[in-house]
C-alpha cells in the first residue's frame, strides 16, 4: 500500500464525517430559495411620530422586490402618519400629493390647531369629528365643522381634515380668534 493512502486509511472516519458534512452543506445551498432581485428602500429606524422627518429617523437598505409595496419611495420631509420600527416608507405616509389624492371629491384638506393637543391620541386617520370653537369668556361653544374626516394627525395638536371648501372657511375664521376642541364621531 502507498504511504499517503496509510495515512488517509487511518482517518477515513474523519475524511467520511467532512465529505458528509460538505454534501449535506451542498444540498442545502442547493435548494434553499434564492433572494432574487431586490431594490432600495428607505425603512424608520425607530417608531415614528407624524411630522417632519430628521437625519436618522429613516435609513437605506435592500429588500427584495416581491415584499416591497406600491409607491415605495426614496425621500420624503414630513410623515403624515404614524410608522413602526422596520417599516418602509410609502407615499401614503407622507404629507404632499399622495395625501391630496386621498381626499374625497368635492373636499379640501385643512389643517386646525386644536387648544389640547393631548386630544389627538385619540384620533387615527379616517375619523370622523366634529369641530367646536369657543371665544374668550364664551358660556357655551358654538359647533364650527360637523363630520369632516381626519386625513392626517401631526403633532402638537395640529391634525389635518377633509372638509368642504365652506367649512374650511369656517375653520380658518374660527381658528383666527378661537379656541377649538373636537368632538369624536361614531
């Protein structure tokens, strides 16, 4: 017998468990699914308050197209709603156009600084409120907006609803003088 088939001879045992390992290291390669194409997307690093956006808020990385949803986007200044912590960014998240494509027919979107900005915790979009407003030393609040739809929560008290033009004059004129507060819709 040759001398290098000897030395092989006494460790087959350890040859047979590596030429094993490397085979079933082989198969699983084989037939574990491939990622397939990916593309960049911008994900919240942390959960995400509506409103502007900072350095840090957002950061790049690759996701497979098949998980990516429509009007995925690259940039964005300021979040129309709320985001969890690994979501990517969509247009629908944003305020700007895709917030004016969702408003009804017929609506406007108009935003209104409510006096207790703790109230907007209770509102998501898609609400219905009602808008009051009371004057200085006012008995009684006098109702400014019935069932407009809120389209976006901001934050320290500013929220943006889908009223009719009329109404968002109203609004506009209630809030030069006023104090408003809402009134939740079921």
């Amino acid at each position: 017998m040759r001398p290098w088939i000897r030395r092989f001879a006494r460790r087959r045992r350890l040859v047979g468990a590596a030429l094993a390992a490397l085979a079933m290291l082989s198969a699983l390669t084989a037939l574990s699914p491939s990622p397939g194409p990916t593309t960049e997307v911008l994900i919240a690093t942390r959960d995400l308050a509506p409103g502007p956006l900072h350095p840090g808020d957002l950061r790049r990385t690759q996701a497979p197209r098949s998980a990516v949803p429509d009007g995925a986007v690259l940039e964005g200044r300021t979040l129309a709603t709320p985001m969890r912590r690994g979501e990517i960014l969509t247009d629908v998240r944003l305020l700007g156009a895709a917030l004016l494509a969702r408003l009804p027919p017929g609506t406007v979107a108009a935003p209104i600084r409510v006096s207790d900005p703790e109230i907007t915790t209770l509102l998501t979009p898609g609400a219905a409120i009602g808008v009051m407003a009371t004057w200085e030393g006012a008995q009684s609040a006098h109702t400014v907006a019935e069932r407009v739809t809120v389209m976006s929560v901001m934050t320290e008290g500013l929220i943006v609803v889908a009223s009719t033009p009329e109404q968002a004059a109203q609004l506009a004129a209630a809030q030069a003088s006023e104090r408003l507060s809402i009134t939740l819709r079921s």
